[in-house]
C-alpha cells in the first residue's frame, strides 16, 4: 500500500541534512526513538480522543475534538517523515513494506474512529440533525440538510461512503503506482491526513452533514487527482490482480474461463444491475430477489483470472469493491440493521481488502481465503436479508472480519506469513 515517501538511495548526508530540516515533532520523535509505526498508533490515539469528544455534541466538545484531530494530522505526518528518513543506506528492504502497511492502516483506522464519532454525535443527540454550529441555521434550508436522506439514518449512510472513499484511495493508488514509486496521493488524500481536521472544523461551524459533505468533495478531488496523475504519466503498475480481493468461489469461476475473457463487459453488466437494484431500494425487492445484483455481480469473476494488464484495467479492483460496499450498506439499511453495525461491517470489509491488496503487493496474490472474498461477503449479505436474519448475522460478520483484520496484521508485522 502506498503511504511511505522518501527515496531508498539516500546518502548519509542527506538523510542527515533531511533530519535537520524535519518540523519540532519529527526532531521529538527521534531523540525519543519513536518508531514510524509507533508515531502513526499516537495519531489513531488521538482520532480516538476526538471521537469520544464528537460524541458529547456540544460546542466546546467540537472545539477540543478539533484540537485532537488537528494532533491526528501532525502525528500521521510526522510517521511518514520518520519513514521517509528511515529509508537511509542502513534501512533493510524488507521492513518498508511493513512500516507502510501499519502507516496506511493506521491512518484508515483514525479516520474510520472520527467518521463514526461524528455519526454517533447525530445518534446520540437527535435535535443535531435539522442544524448544528453557528452555520446551522443558514444550511437548515438547502440541500445539505438533506443530504444522505432523513433522520440519523441519512448520516450514517454519509459516514459509510466517507469510510468507502477512505479505503477507496489507497487502493487505486496502489494499483497506479507499483511499490517503490511512493505515493502520489494529494495532501487531502493520504488516509488520516488534513481532511479530519477540517471535517472537525465544518461539525463545529455547520454540523455532521456539512462535515460529511466536505469529506465528499475531498475525497472526489483527491481521486480525480490520483486517476489523473496516475493515467497521464508512464509509470510501473502495481498487481492490479491481486488487488481484486476474490474469493474461493471467484476464483474458480474464473479457472473456468482461464482469463480469455475481457474484464471489462461483465463487470460493466454486474455494476449496472447493481446500480439500478440498489437505486431502487433493496426492501422493495421481494425474498430471493435481493440476491439479484449479487448474480449479476458474479459475472465479474470470469476475470478472476486475467493478467489485469490492460491500460484500464486498474479500474477493476476499486470498481468491485464499492460494489461490494454498497451492496454491504444497501442490505443492511433495507434489512433494518442497526447503522453502526453496518458501518462497522463496510469498514471491516474494507480494512479486508486493503490487507489482500497489500499481501499481493510482491506479486499475483491468491484469493482471500478466510475473508470469503468479495462475493463471499455479498452472498451471505444477500442471503441474510432475504431470509431476514441480518440483525444476527451482520454483527458476527463484522466481529469476525474485525479479528481476522488484526490476527493479519499482528502476524505480518511480527515477520509471519498469513494465508
């Protein structure tokens, strides 16, 4: 995953010269030997911090969680500077990809805790909803009051497309840019960087919707941004096959076909059919058909097994996952799931695959065994909806893809190889 900057070929003099010109808190950390890593887990401490203050729902509570998420912001990018002087002529090869991993999942971690903090302020305190901060009033009137749909219903789905676009980013990144090249992600781009302290600036001036709304636009132009850099210039791709996050299932169906296929026509069918489902509402569809757009879906793991190496073909991976992401939410919000629950689940489905994807980062990858894969998880989504068990069955998904995210993790940062 992208998220480490700095050059591997560094002399000594200029790992020492960069050193001298790093801000008060990178000359901190290192004279108290604070590891990238360790910088990073300061800086979801501090998202913690600000969610529980987010949740309080007063103005000097949104005054102090800006604080925080201003530290959360400072403490990320200083454990990217520290990574960056790190890759000095001593640096073993092997540990970057490790510092990296624990960088890019650190920063998605504080900014899944802030959005569900904002989220749970509105659940909390329900007269938040129609207006909140001094620009309250003034917004009560637009579209931004009802933006996301009604109720706390409507921002916890906005907290959901915050956390798609958070685990979206590096993704796309990471299969425009091979490991090595850096991350060419803007400023409001890099997980857990400047745009949460200016959504915890828009929840004290105008409440969680503007928030949310200020997340969109950032996240959109940081994605804009990225696609474009990454399709004007000539650079080495990262494994985009890799990055898909199939199943055993996908990955069979693909065997079938042997990658002969075009990636794109199937997909191009499934998000269709998914599109229009989901737009109509999925408790509008009777019993079995709710497993219609996880069908047309399945069309896209006849490619499971394509070298991925088109000019467009980057395009797939992030294309299934926010499939699978809407899917996830739009079942949940139609089978009455309780929304934290379903955003805990879309937020584990996406530390999944932002851990598959990094695992293939060296080269083709395997399916994702114990996460069931993409279509795994939309099956038993589909499934439990249509026999109308959701409220049980979204929870233990989320609870186990929660501790499979962090046995991974754990065993791949103390050196272990994960299946």
């Amino acid at each position: 995953m992208p998220g480490v900057q700095g050059d591997d070929r560094m002399t000594a003099e200029e790992l020492t010269a960069n050193r001298r010109a790093a801000g008060l808190v990178v000359r901190l950390a290192i004279a108290c030997r604070i590891t990238p890593v360790a910088m990073a887990a300061i800086s979801v401490g501090f998202a913690v911090i600000a969610a529980v203050w987010l949740t309080l729902g007063t103005t000097r509570a949104d005054g102090v969680a800006l604080i925080a998420a201003v530290a959360v912001f400072v403490a990320g990018h200083a454990g990217r500077v520290l990574a960056g002087l790190a890759l000095g002529p001593s640096a073993a090869g092997r540990a970057a990809p490790v510092v990296d991993r624990g960088l890019t999942a650190c920063g998605v971690l504080a900014e899944v805790v802030i959005y569900a903090g904002i989220a749970a302020a509105v659940s909390l305190h329900p007269a938040l909803t129609p207006r909140a901060g001094p620009a309250g009033d003034a917004l009560s009137s637009t579209f931004m009051a009802r933006l996301g749909g009604a109720g706390t219903t409507g921002v916890w789905r906005l907290a959901i497309i915050a956390v798609i676009i958070a685990v979206v980013l590096p993704v796309v990144d990471a299969g425009l840019h091979a490991h090595g090249d850096g991350t060419r992600l803007w400023s409001f781009g890099v997980p857990g960087d400047v745009r949460l302290p200016l959504a915890c600036g828009a929840v004290l001036l105008a409440g969680a919707r503007a928030a949310f709304g200020v997340l969109l636009v950032l996240g959109v132009a940081a994605l804009g941004a990225t696609i474009i850099d990454g399709t004007t210039a000539r650079r080495r791709r990262g494994e985009v096959r890799g990055y898909r996050g199939d199943g055993w299932l996908a990955s069979r169906i693909g065997g079938f076909v042997g990658g002969r296929l075009p990636l794109m026509p199937p997909l191009f069918v499934g998000l269709l059919v998914t599109g229009v489902l989901v737009a109509l509402g999925l408790r509008n569809l009777p019993g079995a058909l709710v497993l219609t757009p996880v069908e047309a879906m399945m069309l896209a793991a006849l490619g499971s097994w394509h070298p991925h190496d088109g000019r467009s073909d980057w395009l797939v991976p992030p294309l299934l996952q926010v499939a699978e992401y809407v899917f996830l939410a739009e079942a949940g919000f139609a089978g009455g799931v309780w929304p934290p629950v379903t955003f805990a689940l879309v937020a584990a489905a996406g530390f999944r695959h932002l851990d598959v994807a990094d695992r293939a980062r060296g080269g083709p990858g395997h399916y994702d065994r114990g996460g069931f894969g993409w279509e795994g998880r939309m099956i038993v989504a589909g499934i439990t909806v249509a026999a109308g068990i959701q409220v049980v069955v979204y929870p233990a998904l989320a609870l186990y893809l929660s501790w499979l995210n962090a046995r991974d993790w754990a065993t791949a940062w103390s050196g272990g190889a994960v299946e």
